[in-house]
C-alpha cells in the first residue's frame, strides 16, 4: 500500500477508542467481554473552512481547538455508552460544550502557560540573563506537565484509557504499514506515534522557550499578557512540525526533534490487550469504510461478528485535503 493521502487518527475515550476520517468520526466501545458498539457522526472537513483558517501556523491553532471540541463530545458519548441503566443517553449542549472546553483551556493556560511565567518572573533576580530566565521557565513548563501526568496515571481508570491510546497508536501504525488489521499484526507496533498529541504539547513547551527569547525584558504584567497574545503562533509553528514528522520520520533530523515526544508518549500510553486491540481496529474500520477504502464485507474478517452497530448520524461527502489527524 502507498502512503495514505489523509492521516488517519483520534483518540482514546473511556473504555474505547475513537477514530477520525475524511467523512465521518467512529467511536468504538467495548461492552463487556464479546460486544463492542460503534457509532460516531459526520465531519466538517478542512475544505469547507474558509481559506485563511486552512493557511499554514494558522491551521494548527483552528485544529488544536476542534480538537478540544471533539475530544469533549466524545468522552461525553463514551461515558453514556457506559451507562447500564438503559436511561435515553444525555447530551451537551452546543453552549455546554464551548464552556467545557473553555474551563479545560482555561485550567491549561494557568497550570502550563501563566504558573511557570510568573514563578520565572519571581526569580529572575536569582537567574541573571533573559536567556536563562526563559530556559528555567520552558523547563519549569515541562516538569509540571510530567508530573502531571505522572500524578493521573496513578488513577485506574486512567491507566485503561492510556491502554486505548496505545491501542490507537498500534491500530494507526498497522494501517500505515499496510498490512491487514488484525489483532495479530496491531499487536507488533509501536504504541509510541510521532504524531501523537503528547509530542505536540511537548513540542509546543520547546517552541515556546526558542519564540520567548527573542522578546525584550518585560514587567510581570507584560510577561504573562506576552505568553496568552503568543500561543496561537506557538501551537501554529508546533503543529507545522508534528505534521512534518508525521510524513518524514526517515529523516534523521526530523526523526531527532520527534524523539523526546514519543519518549514522553511512554507516560502516556500502555501496552493494551487484545480485547482493547479489537475496539480500536473497530473505530478504524469503521471510518475506512465509510470513506470507501475497505468494503462494509470486510468487518466480520476483521473484527469477527461481535460489533454491534450503534449507527452513524448523516455522512458528508468526502475531502480531498491531506490534513492530519492526531494518532
């Protein structure tokens, strides 16, 4: 198989995995131990944005908060397919979901951006130089994200999700190495993808200590204004890189930038077992269906005759764009 002209990818939910396509979104489930439910919806494609949204260091920006909108309303569906009370599932509204995801920026922007500007302001007297200043508060920037993360993995159920999101990654690679999605040949891959969202939040840190040393000495006022004004432009250059090495591992360099964001994505994935195999090859089918690439007769070879379709909202007519998705 030749290299896909669309990066296929998503992200793992409570007990599931949810993929991304060119037409639609699926998020699979596992319901107990022989079903697994697929359902999803359509997606708006980068082609029907207006044209500046899609130009380059603004796309990344545009795509990080879709993201965020998407990964909001997939949790919320997974979590009601968890449900074993039979209740009609609920569902946000348009209005809660923009304020979820603006409390998750929000809580984002004050831990990981505004916290270490302002300890970097507080002890610039200890630390002479902007340049050392701005190398303590990247690397400031960086503990508390790794302890973070470290912190939450401590959670059980954390721990199942960070199985499923090494489910994605290997199902992602098995697609793109063209072999067969089988359990068997997912199983081999690597859980730690170039293109991961862990290495672009990593890759955003490292971007910003480069981009922070070029501006003047600033007030305390002006240091934090700087670093909210600038990170569009940081998340834009980011998702530059992450889109390249996507595309571009062999390259030594390209390989080199990508490595210490997949050795991070060892925190935040975990070996999965067969069964969690299984949901995620389900939500990749699913979308490789639906964008035509495998016929609907190839599910039950797959993924054998335990999914239980849970339906798909109106399928749009496919993009032609080559934009990426996060593995």
């Amino acid at each position: 198989m030749s290299e896909p002209i669309f990066s296929y990818g998503g992200q793992a939910v409570i007990e599931g995995v949810m993929m991304r396509g060119r037409r639609s979104l699926a998020i699979a489930t596992r319901q107990g131990a022989e079903d697994i439910s697929v359902g999803g919806w359509d997606v708006e494609t980068a082609k029907n944005r207006p044209a500046f949204l899609r130009w380059p260091f603004i796309r990344g920006t545009v795509n990080l908060v879709d993201s965020l909108v998407v990964g909001v309303k997939t949790l919320v569906y997974s979590a009601n397919q968890m449900l074993d009370d039979g209740e009609e599932e609920e569902s946000l509204s348009n209005t809660e979901i923009a304020v979820t995801v603006a409390i998750a920026l929000g809580l984002g922007i004050v831990l990981f951006i505004l916290m270490p500007a302002f300890l970097a302001q507080v002890i610039k007297s200890w630390a002479p130089g902007r340049g050392l200043q701005n190398v303590l508060e990247g690397m400031m920037r960086i503990v508390i994200f790794i302890l973070y993360i470290m912190g939450i993995s401590q959670v059980k159920d954390v721990q199942r999700v960070f199985q499923y999101h090494g489910a994605e990654h290997k199902t992602i690679f098995a697609y793109e190495a063209g072999v067969p999605l089988t359990v068997e040949n997912a199983s081999i891959m690597s859980r730690l993808h170039p293109r991961c969202g862990t290495s672009f939040l990593l890759l955003v840190m490292v971007v910003s200590i480069l981009l922070y040393s070029l501006l003047p000495p600033l007030t305390m006022v002006q240091r934090l204004l700087s670093r909210l004004i600038l990170l569009p432009v940081i998340a834009g250059i980011a998702y530059e890189i992450i889109k390249l090495a996507g595309k571009k591992l062999d390259n030594p360099v390209v390989a080199a930038i990508s490595w210490p964001g997949m050795q991070l994505q060892r925190l935040t994935t975990k070996e999965p077992d067969d069964s969690q195999l299984e949901v995620a090859i389900a939500a990749l089918t699913k979308v490789l269906q639906d964008d035509g690439i495998l016929p609907i007769s190839d599910t039950a070879e797959i993924i054998g005759d335990s999914v239980v379709e849970a339906g798909l909202q109106g399928v749009a007519e496919p993009a032609q764009d080559e934009e990426a998705s996060e593995p």
